[in-house]
C-alpha cells in the first residue's frame, strides 16, 4: 500500500484505532488503521478519490465525503472493521463539504453543508435521523461540537460580525438564547474596542451568541477543549496589533488572550494533553516549529514554552494520537515528504538524512520600500543564466515553503531556473504583508515577481529574453495578469484552473471563494467595480504578446471554465500564441495521473515556445516527470 501523506485521525476513546487518507493505485482513499496488529484496510474505491475521511471517537466506524465532480455531495459511514455502510445522517442534503465534529462520546455529530448559497449545521447520532439546528447565508465552516454536544463553535468572515459564530444544539428558542447571552454580558467581561462584548447574542437579529472581528483583529476558532469541564471552553487564534495570539473563550469569562503565546507571523494551534496543554504550529519566512505550553501557569507567571526539536523544512500536517504521540508529515526542499514521529519528553525526532538531488538552492530577499520578498530559487547545476520560469504559488493565504515540490525537480531537470516567490498577501510573514496592500489585488503582487525578476537578471541567474510564469489557481491568476499588464518582461505564461475574467468568476464561484473575494476586494464587482477591472486578467488582454498555455477543467466549480473559454476565445481573435488543454478532475484533481499529464504538458509547451531544445543533462534523454505522491497543484 502506498505511503500515507496526510496525517491519521485517531479514535479519541480507542487508542489502536485511526484513519488516513493514502494514495491507493494513484488515488487518495480512505483507510482504516489498526494500530495494535499494524493491519490497514482500504474502507474506499472512489473512481474520483476521497479528500475528506473522520473516525468516529469510539473507534466503531469510519466517515468519509462521497463527492461528485462538482464537490458536491453527502457523508457516508462503515464500521471499522468492514460491513455495510450508509449514509453518516439521514435526512442531510447534499451539498457542499463545511466540516464534520463529533462530541465527547461519539454519541451525537454534527455536520455542517454549503446547499445553494447557504450553510446548514445538522446534528444527529450516527447514521440516524439528523435535525437542522440552524442556517446563515453564505459560507460557515463548522470548527468544533462541544464534549458535551450542546454547542456549535463557526467561523466565518475573520474580520467580520460573524468571525465567530456559537450555535446550541438544544433547541434554544432565539428568546431564551437572547436572554441567556444578555445574562452572561451582564459584567461585559473583555469588551470589544466598539462597546461589544466578545460572545454576546446579536440582539438585532436574534442570531447566535457570537465573537465579532473588525478591521482591528481578526479570529479563527480552532476547536473545544475535548476534557469535560464547568462549561465548554473553545480555543482560539487571534490576530491584532501585527501579532498572533492563542486566547481562549467561555461563557463566564468571554475572550481571554495569552500574552505569552504571541507571535509574530501566523499559527495553528490545538489542545495537547492535560486540562490546559497547548501545541502550536508556527509558520515563518517558509519553516515550520512546534511548541508546547501549559494555559495554567504558576500565579503571575506567562505560559511557559517549550519548542520541540524537529528537522528546518515544513510539517506539512499533523495529529496527536491518544497518548501524545505527534505524527507529523514532513518535508524539504529536496527532500520528499515523509512521516515524523515525535514523542515530547521522550526522545528526540530523528534526523530524516541527507538531502536528495543535485540542484543548487538559494532563499533570496530582495529589498523594497515597503518591504523585502523572499523567494525559494532553485537551479540547474553549473554556471547560468538559464530560461528562468516563476512557480508562482496560489491563495492567496499559503505560502511556498522549504518543502519538496515534485514540479521544481521536474522543471530544473529540464533545464530551467525555478523561482518561487512569496509576495504581498502571502502568508508566513505577518499580519502587515498579508494585508497591507491597498485593496491593489494582484498589481501589488505582480510588481513582487517583477521586482525579483529584475533582480535575478541583474546578478546572473536569468535569462532577460526567457523569463516566464507558472501558476495554478490565484497563481494562474497571476500568471495571466502579468502576461497583460506587464508583456515586456514575460515570456512564456502557462496557467492551470486560473481566473481568467474576475468579474465573471466571483458571480460562479463558490459561495466560500466570494467571501474571500470580498475580504480581498473590500466589496463586490457591483461595490467597488473599478478595483475589480484593475485585477482583470481578461481586461489586458488585448497587451497579451507571449505564448500562453491555458489547462481547465469543465468541472472546475472554484475557477469555472467558461470564464478560461472566454479569455481563449480572446487569444484566438487576437492571434496571441496560446493552447487550451481541457482535463478532468475538477479545481484540484485527487488523481496523481492528472497532476503528472498536466505538468508534462508545460514541460512540453515551455519546450515549444522556447527553441532551440535545452542541453540534456548527463544520460541523453530528458528525466521523465516523476510519479511523486505529493502533487503539485494548489488547494485553497
């Protein structure tokens, strides 16, 4: 069986039990884990693959999202150990795939679904008949059910009134909700810069208890302290005054933030072992580490931290197993991602080895007024400068990191420098680069790649007259901006499942990407249309010179393929060089296949359109595009 690279789900009552999601005959299923026998079990056969899969926390049975093309569609359930499966909830739509919790026990789930615009949080026990406990228009995703199932923590805008959203499960009236929130309030514990309180019910429309966001901070619930307690207790990040900081929230108390657990570029967090235990994930400049920390220091003293020692590359994912055991999925630049087993207090992680290829790699940080860009360089061995191609990274929340990427090794044996970029709006490097931009979406962005490029050239890496870019999703996004707004620098543009006509794209897109075009934008194409042209691929078309590669699918629902028709109708009737490569698989295929045809095509395009062939490298025949299991396309 192939090896796993997302890290188990483990049954929270039932040590020896987990479920991954492995790649199986170049598809990712489902997979039940028998840790006490070592024996795995293939629980799917999805001709599409599975993406999504849960165990429920007694260990009995395994879930997983039965999707269709499109992405949408409904929970299915088996037993661990094989046998009849059905649907996880009865009386649930289908639609689109918000999150899955369950509660202590594993008595009661709760799923929420994206269904014509709207979410809708069902609960019920599993496989049997759900109820509805309550619906919001647009996109909510479900963090966490409390241990004792009587509450729904959901986040939704970060920075707006419904950053976090507190559902009961127990058919609260709205009358007695109201009234119970007011009487919580009443102390106005932790009130919010405009005279809010953090946790306290909308009295305007009767809605949930709710922790608003602003243009001041920014929040993102993370999940319930899974010991049982007074009253439920929900972890927090949150980001304000440029800085990342775990808080907590309760009922009594409101918000609560821990000073001693402020970073400055962004986290992830989770409940780690004891009542108070806290691990953290901290992103920087492209590197991952890891700290622990007890919530409930001695009096008058700040959280106390311990960082793990872990190998410098990426901790692409990570799950803590009942014992405290970390299982991690970590990799490098030139090393492909493996597993890594931490025991805190026990032993050290193992260095993973020496790192594999042969080409050259440098972090570049090329200074601006506003700022320094870093940037991952990777070249072929031996003196340049070389045709430099831009793997231009998606989001635009994400990062590209100290991590393998199957697409670098291939392009670099091919001849070509590979440059990935982390521009403004990138994640990694704090609150003021992510956001501080202006509203100028994509402008700012594409003058980051053109800065570095310039640079690049300047010292002798690139070649002037063969630089070009690469993306997939908002990265072929900007692929195709640069293209038309900046046509004297590039060369070559190839872009798979883009935003090729921005206005077009957010009225069919998915209720989840609108809102993040919102936040980007600050409003709607209808609101502030002047900044959605600015941004529009399609409206620089006409300044288009260079060939272009354009790869979409008819299934794509986050970058639908009309809008790509359309921009390649655009090429055609302006004799612009251009290819149209339809494949399947919707935005982000779950077979290895199409990532592998989709990056020989640009082998092959970038081959076409920069004449004459490249040197072979030492052996004659051009590397083949390797059959790696960790594909190279964005997933927003």
């Amino acid at each position: 069986m192939s090896q796993a690279f997302q890290s188990p789900g483990f049954a929270a009552l039932a040590a020896d039990r987990a479920v991954e999601t492995r790649l199986v005959d170049e598809r990712w299923q489902a997979v039940a884990w028998d840790l006490g026998t070592g024996r795995r079990r293939v629980v799917t056969d999805r001709p599409g693959g599975v993406h999504l899969s849960e165990i429920e926390p007694d260990g009995d049975a395994i879930w997983w999202f039965d999707a269709d093309g499109s992405g949408e569609g409904r929970w299915r359930r088996e037993p661990f150990a094989g046998g009849p499966g059905g649907a996880a909830l009865h009386g649930v739509p289908p639609g689109r795939a918000y999150g899955v919790a369950f509660d202590r026990t594993g008595a009661l789930a709760a799923v929420a679904v994206g269904v014509d615009g709207a979410t809708h949080c069902y609960v019920g026990p599993p496989a049997g008949r759900a109820r509805l406990v309550g619906s919001a228009p647009g996109y909510l995703s479900l963090a966490d059910l409390s241990p004792d199932g009587r509450l729904l923590a959901l986040g939704g805008c970060p920075d707006g009134d419904d950053a976090v959203l507190l559902w009961p499960t127990d058919g609260l009236a709205d009358s007695e909700a109201d009234s119970r929130a007011d009487s919580e309030a009443g102390s106005r514990p932790n009130s919010a810069p405009d005279g809010r309180t953090d946790g306290e019910a909308d009295a305007r429309t009767h809605g949930p208890l709710r922790i608003a966001g602003d243009h001041r901070r920014r929040l993102w619930p993370i999940e319930f302290n899974p010991l049982p307690g007074p009253e439920p207790e929900l972890l927090l990040v949150v980001e304000e005054d440029e800085r990342y900081t775990v808080a907590t929230w309760r009922a009594s108390t409101g918000l609560r933030r821990h000073p001693g657990l402020s970073f400055d570029s962004q986290i992830s967090a989770g409940w780690y072992q004891g009542p108070r235990g806290v691990l953290v994930q901290h992103e920087r400049a492209g590197r991952s580490r890891l700290l622990l920390a007890d919530l409930d220091p001695p009096a008058g003293q700040a959280p106390a931290t311990r960082e793990l020692r872990t190998p410098g590359g990426t901790i692409h994912d990570l799950s803590s197993a009942p014992d405290g055991t970390l299982h991690c999925v970590w990799s490098r630049e030139s090393t492909p991602p493996r597993p890594l087993v931490l025991r805190p207090g026990a032993e050290e992680a193992r260095h993973p080895g020496p790192d594999q290829g042969d080409t050259s790699r440098s972090r570049r940080w090329t200074p601006r007024p506003y700022g320094r860009i870093h940037s991952f360089v990777s070249t072929p061995a031996g003196p340049g400068p070389w045709p430099t191609l831009f793997l231009v990274h998606g989001g635009p929340a994400t990062h590209d990191r100290d991590s393998y990427d199957p697409r670098v090794n291939a392009l670099v044996e091919h001849g070509y420098a590979v440059v990935r970029t982390n521009y403004r709006g990138s994640t990694g490097y704090g609150a003021r680069w992510q956001h501080d931009y202006g509203h100028r979406v994509g402008l700012a962005q594409v003058e980051d790649l053109a800065a570095v490029r310039a640079e690049l050239v300047a010292d002798g890496t690139a070649l002037a007259e063969r630089t070009g870019l690469c993306g997939f999703s908002w990265g072929g996004y900007l692929t195709l901006l640069a293209m038309g707004a900046q046509p004297e620098l590039w060369s070559l543009g190839m872009a798979a499942q883009p935003i090729a006509d921005y206005p077009a794209t957010y009225r069919t897109t998915t209720p989840a990407l609108r809102e993040v075009d919102r936040q980007l934008f600050g409003g709607t194409p209808d609101e502030v249309p002047e900044r959605y042209r600015a941004a529009d691929p399609r409206a620089y078309v006409h300044r288009v010179r260079s060939p272009v590669l354009l790869v979409a699918s008819r299934t794509d629902e986050r970058c639908p393929p009309g809008q790509v028709a359309g921009y390649a109708e655009d090429l055609r009737r302006l004799a612009v060089p251009h290819e149209l490569l339809w494949v399947d698989g919707g935005h982000y295929s779950r077979r290895t296949a199409d990532h592998r045809s989709v990056l020989a095509a640009m082998v092959r395009f970038a081959g076409h359109a920069w004449p004459p062939p490249l040197p072979r490298p030492p052996g004659g025949d051009r590397p083949e595009v390797p059959d790696d299991p960790l594909e190279g396309g964005e997933q927003p």
